[in-house]
C-alpha cells in the first residue's frame, strides 16, 4: 500500500489541485488528510474537491478545523480569514468538519501500525519540531504504541527518529514555511521509504487564482503574506519554540 498524506491546506484550492494531479497521489491506494483544511480563502470549493475523493481519504480534524465548527457555534476565533470562511461554509460542510475523528490508523506494512494525528496525538494545537529534545518527542507520545506518527500543524516538513518511533511532517500543501510549493509526503509500505515532496506552483497565478475566487476582504494580504512570499522556516521555529516549551 502506499499513502500520500496532504496536510495544512488552508482552503488554497490552487495548491491542493495541484497536488492532487500529481501521478503519484492520483495513484495512491490512500490520501490522508491530516487537518487544517478550509480554513482559508477558497474553503467550500476545497471542501467539495477533498470530498470528490470518495472512500480513497482518511480524514484527520486538526485545530482550525475545530475553530470554524466553533466559530458557526458562536465562538470568536483571532484570525479574520477563519472567521470569514466559517461563515461561508454549507450547513453539511460544517456537519462533515464536526464530525472529524482526531486520529486514524493504519497497518502500513514496514511502518508497521502508523497512526495519523494533527499535531501530536493528545492534542490538535500541540507544538512538536523537528528539533525538539527527545524528553519532549517522550512526553508527547507516552502511552502510544504505534510504530509510525504522522502529523502536521507546524507546516514543516520532516523525518526523524524519536526513540525507534519514526516521526513523519509532509509539510503544509497550502501555507508552507521554509520552501515554497506545495508540500506532501508519500509513504511506501512496500518498501518502507519516506518520500519528502514539493508540487511546485506559480506562485503568482496562485495568486491571481485566489484574488478572482475568493471575496475574504483581505485576500491580497493572505496573498502577499503565505503564497508570493514564504515565512522562513528558522523564523517559525524560534516563534514556536517557546511553545514547544524545550522540555529536556
């Protein structure tokens, strides 16, 4: 079997059509879709096209897919573009969103059991990086069994050991920190190979794309901020480094 697991999307439909033409996620056995979905400039039509994938996706509810259930709730949420997006969201987009599970599992041959999550497995805002200490990769799996943990969140993609559980970040297909282009991993449990991938995009039709699309009131400064320009990925670890809490 092999997987390819999208991740952090943020409703960039753009990015995600890309993705998904790519011959080696058009012929996976399974697509993973580990959270942050819709929110985002183009949520409804991201939405339907994740949907069109039929029984071929896993779904993983990851937090800010959490908040536009909450936002249509009643709640308030800091970000301008999840408050937009909740309230652009059909009655059974926002039904699909609420009932999300928080984790899935899968026996994936030489991975052995890998267990799909967010951000960590206790939590769907949990910071973890790729340089966290081993005492905090510890406490953020202890009581897990699983062979595998894949997860996303910090949109960064990595692969690394944390005491012989291998941990796997595709990345962010839509918001990416670090690189630009749209991120994703493809797991092979044939073979057990990690394939770290980048759908490349012309960030300025992207661009274009997201601006004719979408009526956010500031879709220029989503624009300018995460599609014609990326954040430094050393930039986002000092900033989520202090929630990691560099326990160790």
């Amino acid at each position: 079997m092999r997987i390819a697991v999208l991740s952090d999307v943020h409703g960039v439909l753009p990015a995600l059509e890309a993705v998904l033409a790519e011959p080696d996620v058009a012929g996976a056995d399974l697509i993973v879709l580990t959270g942050d979905l819709a929110a985002g400039p183009m949520p409804v039509e991201t939405l339907d096209l994740l949907v069109s994938l039929g029984e071929r996706a896993l779904w993983v509810n990851g937090n800010a897919d959490r908040e536009l259930v909450q936002i249509t709730r009643g709640e308030t949420c800091e970000y301008a573009v999840s408050r937009w997006a909740a309230g652009q969201l059909r009655d059974d987009q926002v039904e699909l969103l609420a009932g999300l599970p928080d984790r899935q599992v899968v026996e994936l041959g030489r991975f052995g059991t890998t267990l799909f999550v967010h951000a960590t497995p206790r939590s769907d805002e949990e910071m973890v990086l790729v340089d966290s200490s081993l005492e905090r990769w510890g406490e953020v799996l202890a009581g897990e069994s699983a062979d595998t943990v894949v997860l996303g969140h910090t949109h960064m993609p990595f692969v690394r050991l944390a005491d012989r559980v291998l941990v796997v970040n595709p990345g962010s297909v839509g918001m990416p920190y670090g690189r630009p282009g749209a991120h994703w991993a493809l797991l092979d449990g044939e073979s057990g190979a990690v394939t770290l991938r980048c759908t490349p995009l012309d960030a300025a039709r992207v661009g274009e794309r997201l601006v004719a699309g979408s009526s956010f009131e500031d879709i220029e400064g989503f624009v300018a901020a995460y599609v014609t320009s990326v954040y430094s990925d050393a930039e986002a670890l000092r900033v989520f480094g202090a929630a990691d809490t560099r326990a160790g």
